[in-house]
C-alpha cells in the first residue's frame, strides 16, 4: 500500500532566527501553543507507527475489500476495517521499533527513530504498541468480525515475533517468511466482506509475498552498511550483487503469475489481465536492468532504488487496476 512523510520532531516547525549583532550565531525558536505543544508530544509517536508503511498496506486492503464485494462495500466497513488495519499495522510497527531500538541506533537510516532520540522511552514505546494492539484487535472483532481480528493478530505476531525477534538478526531470508506480515492486510479486506477467505485471496496474498524480496532487497542494497553494522545478515550483505537481482527476477515472474491467475480463478475482465501483464512486464524489466548493472558495475551506479520505487509504484497500480476492474461493463 510511498506516500508522505512520517511525523517527526524534525517536522515540527522549529523556526531559526539569527540574534542581532551574531550574523553567525542561529538561534532555534520552537513554536509555542497548545497545538504546538501537543504535536512535539505526540509527533514522536506517530512517527513510530511508520506511517509511510501503513498507507502501502492499506492500498491493497481497500481494492481487496471492493473485489470480495463485486462493489463498493458499505463506507461503515470500509472505515472500520481501514482504521483497525491501521491501528494493527501502527502496533506492529511501534514494537518493532522497541525491539530493535540497539540496531536502530547504529544505523544511519532509523538513528533518528524517536526511542534512539530519547523523544519516547522504551518503556512508553512497549506501553503504547501494546495498547494499540490490544484495541485494534477489540475493534476488529466488535466493528467487523472475529475472523479479520484472529487474521489481524495472525500478522502482528508474525511481523514481531516471527520477523523482528526471531529471523531479522538470523538469516538471510527474513524479509521473504517475515515479510508475510504484510501480505495478510489482503486477507483481512476479504474476511472483512466475506467472513472467510478464498482462492482469490490466497492469490492476492500471493502476488504481495512474491512482490515483497524485490521490493526491499533493493532498499538493502542501498543501507547495506547500516546492516553490515548492525549485524542483521540482509540478503545483500551477504550475498552479491548478481545473485541477489537473479533471486528479484525470480520472485518477480512468480508475482506476474499469481497476479494473473486472478483473472480465471476470480473473473477478472481481459482490460485488468492487460494491465496487470504490462505492469509485470515492466516492473520486470527494472529488475533485469539492476541485474545487468550489477553484472558490470564499471558502467554506473546500480541505481537500486529506482527498483524500489518501482516496486511501489507496480503495487499501487495494480492495486488500481483491481478495484477498477470489478466496475467494468465486461
């Protein structure tokens, strides 16, 4: 389900002013107010939800929910689900931010996270994704049903225990079983509709678990020194280069597959098979062009995330094509 940025204390709207008869001496104004006040207290800790997370899961919740449906569900569902899904998401996110608060400190790209900062102690961080755990979880099962709320516990454990504190720091398949987590938010918006899942479901799940290694292995390559630092064995640091695209092209034609075989499986029209072929296609393509860039690096960059935000940018449109498919007058 990228998308905007997290909020952070560094978004907070600190002003500078430069103190008369110091031309080189900043001094920081912090904005006063209750409003202000209130966002440099609870800024930090959206910003551990990971926002920009939540809303690339929740893109493939709602054209799920739309496809169970054959229409547009109830906006009462719909609001329901999404703001428990995100609350879930939100949980998840927020202990793993706990659990990895020692490695998050060593690397460049999460150094910044409010409980490396000392904005949100860890205490307060366990406290508050517990909580949001527990209440997505009653939101779900009163709001929605008892099978999305089992399925959405499913995947919080998965993200925290299965991924964070178990195959993160030890193997360099984690993103593959542990990225699972982030497959279920499709399952959800089905059971969500139908009170169960289906084929079509398994399918959608599918295309996310294969859509997964090529989307964040080439993030990896990218922080492959905060890994390396951290000690977390991602694929691309322990792998090269060329082995790690051909695993990507792998992963990437099972995607197309999957994506595909929606169309006799659930009834899709032959505009979303075209669609959902070119955009594999080209998602493809990217891939095999990290692949020969790695192959010969004396040529340039390896330019990796531009893979990663075509990655998104495939998943989102795909996302698209779904939700309009079922509207057609095929």
């Amino acid at each position: 389900m990228r998308l905007s940025s997290p909020l952070s204390v560094d978004d907070a709207g600190a002003s500078a002013a430069t103190t008369p008869g110091a031309a080189d001496t900043t001094v920081t104004v912090a904005p006063s107010g209750p409003l202000a006040r209130l966002r440099r207290v609870v800024g930090p800790y959206v910003a551990l939800t990971k926002p920009r997370v939540i809303e690339l899961l929740l893109v493939t919740t709602l054209p799920t929910m739309i496809l169970a449906q054959g229409g547009f569900p109830s906006l009462g569902l719909v609001v329901a689900t999404l703001v428990g899904g995100a609350a879930a998401a939100g949980s998840a996110n927020v202990l793993n931010c706990y659990l990895d608060r020692d490695i998050d400190k060593i690397m460049n790209r999460t150094k910044r996270r409010p409980i490396v900062t000392g904005e949100v102690s860890p205490r307060a961080a366990l406290v508050f994704g517990l909580a949001l755990g527990v209440l997505s979880l009653a939101w779900l099962a009163v709001m929605v049903n008892p099978a999305s709320a089992w399925l959405t516990a499913a995947a919080i454990l998965i993200y925290v225990v299965g991924y964070t504190m178990i195959l993160k720091r030890r193997t360099p398949q984690n993103i593959v079983w542990g990225g699972a987590a982030g497959c279920m938010p499709v399952l959800i918006g089905w059971s969500a509709v139908t009170g169960g899942i289906s084929w079509t479901a398994v399918l959608l799940f599918g295309v996310i678990f294969f859509w997964t290694p090529p989307h964040y292995w080439p993030l990896s390559m990218k922080f492959r020194r905060d890994y390396a630092a951290a000690g977390v064995p991602m694929l691309p640091v322990v792998a090269k280069d060329t082995k790690v695209a051909r695993e990507m092209i792998a992963y990437t034609v099972a995607m197309i597959a999957c994506s595909l075989l929606l169309v006799p499986v659930q009834g899709m029209t032959w505009v979303y098979g075209v669609v959902a072929l070119a955009l594999g296609l080209w998602f493809l393509w990217a891939c095999i062009g990290l692949l020969r860039r790695a192959e010969h690096p004396e040529a340039g960059k390896l330019r990796a995330m531009s893979v990663f935000h075509a990655s998104i940018t495939y998943l989102t449109l795909l996302s698209v094509a779904i939700a309009v498919d079922v509207f057609l007058p095929f």
